[in-house]
C-alpha cells in the first residue's frame, strides 16, 4: 500500500530517518511511547534503523553468541527487510500481517510487536526490552479473567485465547486453561510472549516462512528480571523446530554491528 501522508510532526527523539514514509503511517500509541525518558520504541528505531535497513543478512545475527538459545540452527542465509511494529521504512504493512491479525486478534486489541524481519524463507518476530518486564494479562492482574474469577459472571466477555481456536495458546505452548482452582495461570505469565508465539505462527504458515522468535534485552535486565520468565516459556513451546529457533540476543552485542 502507499503511505497516507498525515502531515504529523515528526517524533523529536530520533537520531535517523525522521523523514521517511513509516512515520506517516505508525499508530499513535507507538509515537507516544517516544516521549517518555526510557522509551524502547525511540531505543529500537534508532539502533536498529541504520543497522537494518534496507536489508541484513540473518547471519550477522547468528554471528552473535546469544544469551540464550543455539548459535547455529542449519539455516539457509539470506538478507531481512525490516518491518518496525509491522511497517516497512517506506511505510508498507508487512504482507500477510493484517489477515494474520485478523484470525488470532479478530476485532480486539492489535498485538504489536516491536520487530519483523522477512526474508523468502525466514520469518523472525523480535520482542525488545528495555527496563519494562515482558507483558502479562491486564485482565487477570484486575481480577477480571472470565476463566479465574468470574467464571459465570453475565457479560464478561470469554477469553479469546481459549475460546477462539486460531487463537488458543495450547496450539503452540504445554500450558493448561487457567481456572478458579489454579491461583497461578500461566497464561498470564506468559501473556504477551504467548499472542507473539500465536501471531508469528500463523503468519509464518500464510506467507511459507520458517518462524524464528527473538528478545533482545539487555544483559543486566535479562540477569535481572527476564531471564526466569523466558526459560519457563521456552521449556513450553511445544514445535522442536521452533523452540531451536529462539533466541536472546542482548542490545550490547546488536549495537556492535556496523551501520548497513
């Protein structure tokens, strides 16, 4: 699609490419996120913009001794475009992406995820942290999940990753529906890695793309704070050929590329 020209002032936190099409058409909530001091959106585009763009090889990437994960998978290599939370530099949406949203997200809440890069075979979905932990249920953590705390309570809307099939999380994760019983719903753990997994998988399986997930966080906070929760994750993911391509990749080494 071309970019719609909205005339919007441009974000005042970045260092590069302030002027091309993708910030003609970003979200709001994504530019707003610039305006905070510790902002991850402002921390991704301007390291990852003069590194990435237009393309990168994925093996400079599998170069990287990683945090966690395997070095060498037995790829094919090949250059990725990236796509920063789902649109190009030139302000295209990532093909495939909205009919993927559509079958797991329907009319709900858009997940958005920080990082896409497509290659003809490789399809690599990155979450980047910053100094934020990796996202829960803000439905249960108000005490409003249907399958916890209100199970026959009139109106609550049912859980979309249990009710919906193109959306259940136990497609790709060992975890059980949460109920009254179980205080702890792993669900809620693992909320955002978990709409990420289920996003990346059915687009991967639309467009013939090999799915690899990635967290790039740095080295004090995945020792810290990310580290426990990714592990117990990853010991989930039930396709072997996914869980060999995952991997933590820490910003102290992303920036150690040279610019593109």
């Amino acid at each position: 699609m071309s970019p719609v020209q909205s005339g919007r002032p441009r974000p005042q936190r970045w260092l590069q490419g302030a002027g091309e099409p993708i910030f003609d058409v970003l979200p709001e909530t994504i530019l707003a996120n610039t305006r905070h001091p510790n902002s991850e959106n402002a921390l991704l585009w301007n390291s990852l913009y003069p590194r990435l763009w237009p393309t990168r090889p994925l093996s400079d990437f599998m170069a990287i001794r990683p945090l966690w994960g395997t070095r060498e998978v037995g790829f094919s290599d090949e250059g990725l475009r990236p796509y920063f939370w789902g649109y190009g530099v030139d302000g295209e949406r990532l093909p495939g992406l909205e009919p993927a949203l559509d079958a797991v997200e329907g009319s709900g809440p858009r997940t958005e995820v920080d990082l896409f890069l497509a290659g003809d075979r490789q399809l690599v979905v990155i979450e980047a942290k910053h100094t934020s932990g990796l996202g829960r249920c803000s439905r249960y953590g108000a005490g409003r999940c249907p399958e916890v705390h209100a199970p026959d309570e009139e109106g609550l809307a049912a859980c979309r990753y249990w009710e919906v099939n193109e959306a259940r999380f136990d497609h790709d994760l060992d975890i059980l529906r949460p109920t009254s019983d179980a205080p702890q719903a792993a669900c809620n753990r693992h909320y955002q890695l978990a709409r990420t997994l289920r996003l990346g998988t059915r687009l991967a399986a639309d467009t013939g793309r090999s799915l690899h997930l990635w967290l790039f966080a740095p080295q004090r906070a995945w020792r810290r704070s990310l580290q426990r929760d990714w592990i117990d994750f990853a010991d989930r993911v039930k396709p072997v050929e996914v869980w060999r391509r995952m991997r933590v990749i820490a910003w102290e080494d992303i920036l150690q590329l040279p610019p593109g």
